[in-house]
C-alpha cells in the first residue's frame, strides 16, 4: 500500500521564477492538505483540497495556488518566488469522512529559492 | 482559532532514561491533539492521538500522553528512551468541530538520546 508520494524531493529556483510541486495521496484517501516548514519551525498550513476545489486556507499570499485532479492528486504552485519561500513543501492526505483529523504526511519536498 | 506552545526547543537526555516533551495549547472550542515525530530528512509520523475518551492516550514506540482540559496541557512522555527516539517532535491541535480542518504545530522539540 503506497502511502504518500511527493516530486520533486529537492530542487533549486531562483527569484521570481515559478514551481509546480506534486503530490499523490495515500490509496484510498481522498483530502490532500498543504504545509510549508521553514528551517527550523513546525509546519504551517497552506490550504486543503477536497473535491477539487480549495476548502480551506492558510494565512498565505495568492502566490500559492493549487489544484486537485480527479484522482485526487495535488499540485502547489507558487509563483514570482522569494528568497523566503525557501522551505520544506510537506503534502499529507486523509480522508474527508470520517474526519479525525488524522493526516499522512510525505516527505516533502525541498525548495531552495537563490 | 488555535495555537500550541511546545516549552523546550531542545531536550538532550541519557539512553534508557524517561523522557517528557511539553505541550500547552489553546483553543475556545473543544479540540483533538496529536503528537507527530519527525526524523532527518523525512516527513512526519503519528505518534498518537487525543479525540475523545480516556485521557491517557497510548502511541507506537513505547510513548504516551495525557490530556489534561484544566491545564490545557497534552505533555508527551516514554519511561525508557533509546537512540533511535533522536528525532524532532511537533505537538500539533485541531477544533474538534466540522469546518476547521487544518492542524496548527507547534514550533518542535529536538530530543537528543546520548549514550
């Protein structure tokens, strides 16, 4: 059973560019959540998907956008980047009923913005 | 809205010792707490969870927590610590209600085994 799955795991931008990150949720869930752990801090929540529309979001510019698929896979994009979008990119899936708000994260993605 | 205070950023201990990682939070709803470990270079991993019922709450690898309403407190603890517990870990708080669905973490906790 594949839990969840992100890509890239690191890669390298620099200002002002854009960046599509991936994720496959957890089989058999259907709710993919968004965080963003800068070094050294817990993660932060960025928005949550469920039905392939936005549920819910966190305190985060319209920079940060994101779509869910049929499938249920998720992309984040976040565009015009700043240095401080550096960060781990954690998506975490679960499933929408029942919620107990228990989430299964990946291993993130690693974003380095020069 | 809900925040959670985790009170040592570090906590270095002795193998085979007991262990307790502090949580406070707060909330004005009735919430459901979790304690998620993270090792280097990886994503976060359940530990265990409070949702309702019995305030002690029992996790994987020998670890445990308490909830305590009146404290505001969800303090993590294990009676005998190995080297492989050397991990971060992140208190992290939900309202129990429908319609709050994202967790809200604490900054962490770096528990560091020494033999």
């Amino acid at each position: 059973d594949a839990g969840v799955t992100q890509s890239p795991t690191h890669l390298i931008k620099t200002r002002g560019q854009q960046v599509t990150l991936r994720c496959s949720p957890k089989s058999g869930h259907d709710t993919v959540s968004w965080y963003q752990q800068a070094l050294g801090q817990g993660p932060q929540f960025i928005f949550q998907y469920y039905e392939e529309e936005e549920r819910q979001r966190g305190n985060f510019p319209d920079r940060f956008s994101g779509h869910q698929f049929p499938n249920y896979s998720s992309e984040l994009n976040v565009n015009a980047l700043l240095l401080g979008d550096s960060a781990l990119y954690l998506c975490a899936s679960s499933l929408f009923r029942p919620n107990t708000g228990e989430l299964f994260f990946g291993e993130g993605s690693r974003l380095t913005v020069l | 809205a809900q925040s959670v205070t985790q009170l040592d950023s570090q906590v270095p201990v002795f193998e085979e010792a007991p262990v307790e990682l502090r949580c406070n939070y707060s909330s004005s709803v009735s919430v459901y707490l979790f304690w998620y470990v993270q090792y280097p270079n990886q994503g976060l991993q359940l530990l265990l969870k409070y949702l309702s019922g019995s305030t002690l709450v029992k996790g994987i690898n020998g670890f445990e927590a308490e909830f305590n309403k009146s404290q505001t407190s969800f303090h993590l603890r294990k009676p005998s610590v190995h080297i492989s517990d050397t991990a971060e870990y992140f208190c992290a708080v939900r309202g129990a209600q429908g319609g709050s669905e994202k967790l809200v973490f604490g900054k962490g906790t770096k528990l560091t085994v020494n033999p």
